[in-house]
C-alpha cells in the first residue's frame, strides 16, 4: 500500500487518503503504517466537509445531528454519511524521511525544501559529503527546475541522492547535465526494506586543494584582486547533444545549455577586459546575456551548475556579487583556457560573436 501512497504523492504531495480506501486496500498495513506514526489522522470538521471518495468531484456534506448529508455527483441521491466515513490520513513525509535516511546510515534532520522536495539527512562517503533528498515529481519539466536548483538550496555538498517512487529521468540531456553536477536520481526500488544502492559512490573522488598554476606576477594579481577560486577552468568546446556546451573545473564536467554558456564566456571576456573585471546585471541584460526581470535567477542556475566541482570554494565566491548590481567570475585569467577559433566555429550565433571578442 505504501507503494500506491507513494505514487499519488507524486502526482500531489498534498493528497489525503479517506481511512475507508485505506483499509479496504489493506486492513493489516494501514494499522502497521499507523504504529509506524506514517499516517497522521486529520478529523473532519465539524459543521461542513467535503467528500471526494468514489465521486467524481468532491460533495459538499453539512452535518446535521451527527451526520452528513451530501447530494451526489447526480444532483439525485442525497447521500448520508457517517463521520467516520469523512475521516481523512495524511501521509507523514517526515517521519518516511528519517526511515530512509536511519535505513541508509544518513544524518540530520528531515526538512522540507518545497511541496515536492523533502531533505532527508546526510552522510560522508569516500571523503564525500552527499545529502539525501525525497522527491515527489511526475513530469520531467519539474525535474528540471527542482533538481538542478539543489546545490542553490542546500550548498555545501558534493552529491546528491534524489529518491523517487517510480520517477526516471527520460531525457540525456537533463541526465547527462544533473549527473555534471553531481546529482543522482534514485527510484525507490526496495521500498519493503527502503535499501538504497550506493555504490556509485565506490570509485568517486574529489579533489578540494585548488591545482591551477600561476606564475609569481599572476599569483601577485590573484592576491591584489582579491579573486577567491585557483582551480583550472578548460572551456572543451565540445558539445553534449544539442545545445549542451561541456567545461573542465579542475578536470571535472559541467554542462551548461546555451544561454548559460552564454553568460560565462561574457564574465570570462569581462575579466580578461579590465583588472576589475565585473559585469553590471543592468549591462548583462542591456547585451541580451540576461532577460530582464530574472537576473538573480539566471545567476542562480549559473551558480548551480558549478556547485558539486568547486570543491571548498562556495558557489557563491566562484560567481560572486560584486559592488551594487554586478557579478564577477572570481578567478584569474590565466587559469581559464579555451581555443578561440573554435568557439568561433560554434553554431549559436551568439557565442560565436562573445568567441570573437576574446583575447
């Protein structure tokens, strides 16, 4: 039953199931998933409540003396109901949380990020700190914008576990860029015993020391600069799919669409233009880098994206504010390479004409 549970939540994280589906799905799990303290008894109200079960669109049924009255779907039976009839479970999402983060040696405690997100715990392993969240999504759009803003919402990771019900991520493009930024989507395949296989992890490591070299009139500006990431960027010009553009932090991917791709070679051309080397949000958005209106939100998903390669640098220092209303790639120039001719060969006129501006 907890499977089917599962699955409505997926459709509707807010859905209440009436005791009666409850017990005539199964009498012997709903008393196990009450002592369980998985099902929290949400009672009727008192004067009015709707009723949903078994109709096509919920009633409206007035107590009167004890019971409800309700004309059903037809407008041609008035139905009475006992209150009973009305009482309605939600199903605890965190208490589900802490079995599956206690099952799966994760710590913490459980805390809901959105209506369809629920952090679970977290644990280290193989020198890797990974967060365990409970997803509740059925289309793959929501995926999209909810999964690859976690690094935004829990900063400070390097992986993420992504536990689903049936859920699978159907497109390579959102795969292959989720699994960039170190984000690994789970369905709950053992949902009798809640086991997850975490052996992904087995061969996985991090580098967190910055490796980039400078020379020592580098190293001097990267001081007087105050920039605050040394690791290597190499800007591939290699393309994963369509629209997908692949870069190298520290030797490790990160696949950006694009207009995010975009964005980064305008801040990697403005730190090769000045010593400052900022952007204004007002002139990122002037240039047709940045739509009007969803400034802190681009810079987010740009931010994001960088999240599970930064090692100990914080997302939020790599793209850092800087100034009122300007934003700064926060790294020297030297570290970031690319080969400007083919960038300039790229088939996004847009980058091919930021391509033909550097240096």
């Amino acid at each position: 039953m907890i499977e089917w549970i599962l699955r409505q939540l997926e459709r509707q994280p807010s859905t209440l199931f009436y005791e009666k589906e409850l017990r005539e799905k199964s009498d012997n799990e709903f008393l196990e998933l009450k002592a369980r303290k998985l099902l929290t008894c949400i009672q009727p109200n008192s004067e009015c409540e709707t009723y949903g079960y078994g109709q096509q669109s919920p009633l409206l049924a007035i107590n009167l003396d004890g019971r409800y009255y309700a004309l059903d779907d037809d407008n041609s039976e008035l139905l009475v109901l006992n209150r009973a009839d009305l009482i309605k479970y939600q199903f605890c999402l965190e208490v589900f949380a802490e079995e599956v983060a206690k099952t799966n040696a994760f710590s913490g405690s459980p805390e809901k990020l959105h209506r369809r997100l629920y952090y679970a715990g977290e644990r280290i392993i193989d020198d890797s700190k990974v967060a365990l969240v409970l997803a509740f999504i059925d289309q793959e759009q929501q995926a999209e914008d909810l999964f690859l803003g976690l690094p935004a919402r829990l900063p400070g990771y390097d992986h993420f576990i992504v536990v689903t019900q049936s859920f699978k991520v159907g497109r390579v493009a959102l795969r292959t860029q989720l699994e960039a930024i170190h984000i690994h989507v789970m369905p709950l395949k053992d949902i009798k015993n809640l086991k997850l296989d975490l052996s992904l992890f087995g061969e996985t490591k991090w580098h967190s020391e910055p490796v980039g070299i400078l020379n020592a009139k580098e190293e001097e500006e990267f001081i007087n600069r105050h920039y605050k990431c040394h690791l290597p960027i190499l800007i591939t010009n290699e393309t994963i799919k369509w629209h997908r553009n692949k870069i190298l932090i520290n030797g490790f991917p990160v696949i950006l669409g694009d207009s995010l791709f975009l964005l980064f070679l305008r801040l990697v051309l403005a730190i090769r233009n000045s010593e400052i080397g900022a952007a204004t949000k007002a002139g990122l958005c002037r240039g047709g880098f940045i739509k009007t209106g969803s400034e802190d939100q681009t810079i987010g998903h740009l931010r994001a994206a960088f999240a599970g390669v930064l090692g100990d640098v914080s997302p939020y220092d790599f793209i850092e504010s800087y100034g009122r209303g300007a934003i700064r790639l926060s790294t020297h120039p030297a570290l970031v390479k690319y080969d400007k001719q083919k960038l300039k060969g790229h088939n996004n006129l847009k980058i091919k004409k930021i391509a033909d501006r550097l240096t």
